[in-house]
C-alpha cells in the first residue's frame, strides 16, 4: 500500500468542512455536523471503506451498495494507490459530506 494513501483520504474528507474523525486502533469513521458520513481502515492492500451516499454509485472502486434507509445507500470502497482518488471520487466524498450535514 502506498505510505500516503490513508493520509490523502484523510485531507480530501477534511477539505469537504468542518468534520469529527473518530479513530479506533483499526478504523476511523468521519462525522459532519449531523450524522456519520464516510469511514475507512488500512488493509495489506490499501484502504477500504464506507461512503453514505444519497443514490447507487457503479463504479469499479466500489464493491457494492446498501439501503441503509429509504434515502441513503452505504457504499463500500476498496482503493489501492493515490491515483483513485481522482476527481470523482472526491466527488463522490463532497457528497457524501452533504449527508453528514443533513
């Protein structure tokens, strides 16, 4: 796993506004304002993960989505090197942002 991997995810949730990142020995998981809104533990591999997303997301990173209400989906990620955070899953974090702020 890339050395810098868990610490960009860190910066791209953060630059999203004001956020209460709860760490554990294995995991963290990221509040906004209102709720729990991301979360993510280091693995052999790289980073895995959770995004609450307001719609169903396909795309590679992502292995899977689950209604957890009738308005918000739990996706779970699995990234494997910086290059993954690109743009839209960055987008993808902003907004999920907007759920923890609602």
């Amino acid at each position: 796993m890339e050395s810098n991997l868990c610490e960009r995810f860190v910066e791209l949730v953060e630059s999203c506004g004001p956020v209460t990142c709860v760490r554990s020995a294995t995991s963290m998981t990221f509040r906004g304002p209102r709720r729990d809104f991301a979360g993510a533990r280091r693995t052999p591999l790289g980073l895995t993960g959770y995004l609450g997303l307001r719609r169903v997301v396909h795309d590679h990173r992502f292995g899977g989505a689950t209604r957890y209400t009738d308005r918000l989906f739990v996706h779970r990620f699995h990234l494997r090197g910086c290059e993954e955070l690109d743009e839209e899953f960055a987008g993808w974090v902003r907004e999920a942002y907007l759920v923890g702020s609602s």
